[in-house]
C-alpha cells in the first residue's frame, strides 16, 4: 500500500552536493515549514471536531471523483439536475454532497442547485495535468476500509487488511483486477509526482548505468533518463510487471538505453550497475526483509557502487509529514512494513553492508538516501 495523497511541495531543495545540513551523512531533510498541523490555531474542541469529521471529507471528495462530476462541469456551472442524471445518480443526493463539498472548497454553489469548479474541484478532473482522481478514487477504495480495522493492528501488532479480507493486501490485487488497476493508476500518479522533480534534486552526472529496482512501469527511470542522455537504465521487476514496462518504454522511446529484467528482488538483481535505485520498496518491508534485499544489491554492485533509496524520512519530534501517517497505513496493510527515521535507516543500511553518505531532499516529501558499500 502506499500514501494516500500526493504531498505539497516544500521549498527548492538544496543543490545535488550542497554542504548545507540537510546534505550531511546521517542527517534529516533540514526542517522547513511545513503544512501546520490539522486544526492548528483553532480551540481545542473545534480542532478535535476538524479532526475527527475528516474522512467524511475524505469519502465525499472520493464518490465525486467516482461520479466524475469535476469532468461534467469541466464547460461551466451545471444545475445539479443535469449533473445528476449524467452521472447515475440521485439529484437531491447529489446536491447535498457538492453542497457539502462546497463548504470546504471543493466546488462552488454558483447559484441555487447549479455548482461550479473550483481549483480544488479542478484537480479531480481526469483529464486535468497531475490529476488526483486516482488519488482520490484510491483513498476511497481498499485503503479507506483498512482503516477501520486499526484497533486490531494497534491490540496484535497484525495487519487489519488480512484480518479484514482475509489474505494478503497483494494476493488481493491479483484477485481483484478492479481493484488492482486502480492501485496501478494510483501508484503512477504517486510515482509521476516524484518523477517531476527527482531528476534535477539528485546528481547523476557520474553514473553510467543506472539499475531501477522494482521500477514498475518505468515512469521513474523514464523521467531519469530523459533528463540525463548520458545514462542508461536497467529496470528490474516482477515478469507480469516487467512486460508492461517494456511496452511504456518502448512507447517512450527509450528502449535502446533501457534493458528490461524480469525476476525476484528476493533472490537477485541484475550485477553490473554504477547505481542501484529502490523507490518506495524497502518501506513495505520489516527490518530482516529489507536488510536482505539490499544486502542482495550489495552483492550486485561493485566496490564504487552505490545506493539510491527514494523514501519518505520521518522527522523526529513533532513536526507534520504525511510519513506519519504512511507509518500507520503500512501498520494495517503490511506485514512490518513501516516508515523509518534518518537513524532507523542508518541502522537498517548497516545491516546490509552499506554506510550512510547523505540524505538529499527534493522538493516533495520524499528524500534521496544516499548509501555506498561499507
């Protein structure tokens, strides 16, 4: 499972290289203001209110992005009636939920039962550029039920999503094709965001051949290796995963700087990379299984090698970040998956051989954690 949103963007990062703290081996992305806590400088009950009305919120932006009403308005402010009945649903049911998306800024009632976009509703449009409606449409799918099983993973340390669905969130998946689709367009949508500014965060000028690790569809490496003609990519995955990848690489016009190797992250990756990338992968892990597959990345790579992690970095103290809560979603929908601190993942790239260089933050959330051979 993944995040559930797309995070805002923060500040410019520092340079690839910069000697600012941020960059220092070991260190935390450098603190920086970030969004303020939900409800911060409200009184206390109203803030607790904010805060527990928030998946009502959550569910009626989801059943609008479901309905497709942003894309029915994308010409203008309709009367409910129309919007309605293209929509399949129930006019006065439909009223009461934009009118109670209305009061938090997500459309607008132009008039008596006529609604409008509004920048917020904007982003739910499926055509509109780094649209959320698979965001939204996920958040409000499997991800928004695991939830209610939090008590169980909080009283046994278990994932609810097994207790719930009673197997495994990926053997899920594979057996709801729906479902499982819609975590694919979700997950592009996540990657993409990271895609956009990835490139120019991090230095890759003295990297040859650079190895992406359960790379997916290649969206990522893509991104790379668009900006940098010097380099050029291996992407490695599962056989299903692998064959789409060439197809969206092919498509690209990328195919002839990207090998595509299909196979097990658990039992080898291709040798012979100057870099190894792994984009939200050891997050899905505990510690003993993401130690092992990146001591297999160890093994793989020569004496200059190195590491590339693409992962949130959890502050300490009590700063908000999304990985907070990331950290819970992984609690009820992984076997001991979790989101780990700068020293946690100090700790976990010691295990397998490696020694913390730096930290590079980007201008999202995620951070590059640098690591070479210890």
């Amino acid at each position: 499972m993944n995040a559930p949103a797309a995070a805002p963007a923060a500040p410019p990062a520092p340079a690839a290289g910069d000697a600012s703290s941020a960059a220092r081996p070991g260190a935390a992305p450098a603190p920086r203001e970030g969004p303020p806590g939900p409800g911060a400088g409200l009184p206390p009950e109203r803030a607790l209110v904010q805060m527990l009305m928030a998946t009502r919120v959550q569910q009626a932006i989801s059943v609008a992005a479901a309905l497709g009403v942003a894309d029915l308005l994308a010409r203008g402010p309709r009367p409910v009636d129309e919007l309605a009945r293209e929509a399949g649903a129930d006019p006065g049911a439909l009223g009461r939920l934009l009118r109670a998306l209305a009061a938090h800024g997500v459309f607008t009632e132009a008039g008596p039962g006529r609604f409008a976009l509004t920048p917020l509703a904007e982003l739910l449009r499926g055509d509109a550029p780094g649209s959320f409606r698979p965001v939204a449409l996920w958040c409000g799918s499997v991800a928004y039920t695991v939830f209610g099983g939090l008590e169980h993973s909080v009283r046994t340390g278990e994932p609810a999503f097994d207790h719930l669905f009673g197997m495994e969130f990926f053997d899920y998946l594979e057996r709801n094709p729906e479902t499982g689709a819609l975590f694919d367009a979700f997950m592009a949508r996540q990657t993409a965001a990271v895609a956009a500014v990835l490139p120019s965060a991090y230095d890759f000028a003295d990297i040859g051949t650079l190895v992406d690790v359960g790379g997916g569809r290649g969206e990522l490496l893509s991104a790379i290796l668009r900006a940098h003609p010097h380099l050029r990519g291996i992407l490695f995955d599962r056989p299903q995963v692998a064959e789409r990848a060439r197809a969206a690489l092919e498509a690209a016009g990328l195919a002839g700087r990207c090998a595509v190797v299909d196979g097990d992250l658990a039992e080898a990756v291709p040798p012979g990379g100057d870099a190894y990338l792994m984009k939200s992968i050891v997050h899905a892990a505990p510690d003993d299984e993401a130690a092992r597959w990146l001591a297999g990345c160890r093994r793989a790579m020569g004496a200059g090698g190195r590491l590339l992690l693409v992962e949130f970095v959890l502050p300490e103290g009590n700063e908000p970040h999304p990985g907070k809560l990331m950290d819970v979603l992984m609690l009820v929908g992984t076997h001991g998956g979790r989101e780990r601190t700068a020293a946690e993942f100090g700790a976990l790239l010691a295990r397998a051989g490696f020694r913390l260089t730096r930290i590079v933050p980007t201008e999202s959330f995620y951070a590059v954690i640098e690591a070479v051979p210890a």
